[in-house]
C-alpha cells in the first residue's frame, strides 16, 4: 500500500486548517527552524549511532511532516522506510516541502495510518521508532500498539520509543489527544508491555530538550 492515510481523530481538529495556520512543522513541536532541524538531526544521529544500517527495514511511528524522514529517507536503501500518521496532511506537507525533488521516485518510501495501530502497510521490521507518541497515548492505547506491533516484528527486530517519566496519577482522564501529554515510570510501561510479548529496556537521557526518556523492546 503505497498511500497517503487518512486524517486523526485526536486532535479534535482538521490537520489541514491548522497547517495552513501555524505550518507543517510547528504542528508537531518545531517552534522555529532551528529547533525542528535539531530534533530530527538528534533522532538520526541516535540511530544510526545506536547501529541502524541503510538496508534495515524501518518503521517510523507517528513520522508526522517528515522531521525525521527527511534525513533517514535519503539514507536508507530504496523501499526500506515505512510512515505510519495518521494525519494524512501531515504527510502531504512533509513530502512537498521536506525531501528533495526525485528523491520519493528513488526512495520509494511507504506511507500509512489509521487510528487503531494497523501496521498491515509494513512488512517485517528491523527498527521501529516511536519519538514523542506514547506521551499522548493511555495506557490502552500503548498497550494496542504493543500488541500490534509485534507480529510485524523480525525475530531480531526492535522497538525505540520516548515517554515523559512522572507519576502517571496526574495523567489526563479522557482518550488519547495530541496535544495533551501523559507521564508513566518506567514499572507502567513494563507491565504494560509484557503481556503483549515485549521486554523492555530503559534507556534514559538521550539528549531530548524536554527530557524525554528513551525505551528499547524486542520481542521476548
């Protein structure tokens, strides 16, 4: 499935009035230039730092306008990056504004979403990433996603993702939002993962400016 998805409903609000307001890249946290540079550089370089290799498979939770995509599409071998977002506006604005002209004809890269963790879209992963998207989910929510994730999991594959660490007894008590953010420690996450067959790893700082903490799981 080579198609851009459809829009969320987490926001409460067409994707595509609000890009036409604020812009593509201040939707998903790029206050200015400079900060939205920074942060996809900072995921980048934290893969491939961490080992991921131009022929990996790569699925890219919530890749949003393409913050991180604009850099791993052009290192990754043709075919191997998966979007998943499901606000389709979000995607269309990233591919005409981010990526250089004939690099999606080179690249290839598959875009898809939905709102209840279909990765169906992908084949097998090597690596999965996750950056500032289980900070809006519930638990429910994370734990569909876990469940979801695994079957299109390589026995040797894994999954990177971000939270903010806090008591999680102040968490919002309505669905998952985008614009609202939801704390766990590190045992929530854990008991919330390994039913689904995953085993997690803290990470910790890794350089996030608002302190995001790091996770890896591979399945059990």
């Amino acid at each position: 499935m080579n198609t851009v998805p459809k829009r969320s409903k987490w926001t409460g609000k067409p994707a595509k009035a609000r890009i036409e307001v604020v812009g593509h890249r201040h939707f998903v946290g790029g206050t200015d230039a400079e900060s939205w540079y920074a942060l996809g550089r900072l995921q980048y370089h934290y893969l491939v730092k961490w080992g991921l290799k131009p022929g990996d498979v790569f699925l890219d939770l919530g890749c949003g306008s393409l913050r991180l995509g604009q850099f791993l599409i052009p290192y990754l071998d043709a075919g191997k990056y998966f979007g998943f977002e499901p606000e389709s506006d979000l995607v269309r604005a990233g591919l005409d504004h981010e990526l250089m002209p004939g690099l999606i004809e080179a690249k290839k890269p598959v875009f898809d979403g939905n709102y209840h963790f279909d990765f169906g879209f992908v084949e097998k992963f090597d690596v999965a990433w996750a950056q500032s998207v289980f900070t809006h989910l519930t638990e429910q929510d994370i734990a569909t996603c876990f469940a979801n994730l695994l079957p299109h999991c390589k026995v040797t594959g894994c999954f990177h993702f971000t939270f903010f660490e806090g008591d999680p007894s102040g968490n919002p008590k309505i669905a998952s939002h985008a614009n609202k953010s939801w704390r766990y420690r590190f045992r929530d996450l854990e008991n919330i993962a390994a039913p689904t067959g995953w085993k997690l790893t803290y990470v910790g700082d890794w350089g996030h400016r608002r302190k995001q903490k790091m996770v890896i799981a591979e399945p059990r």
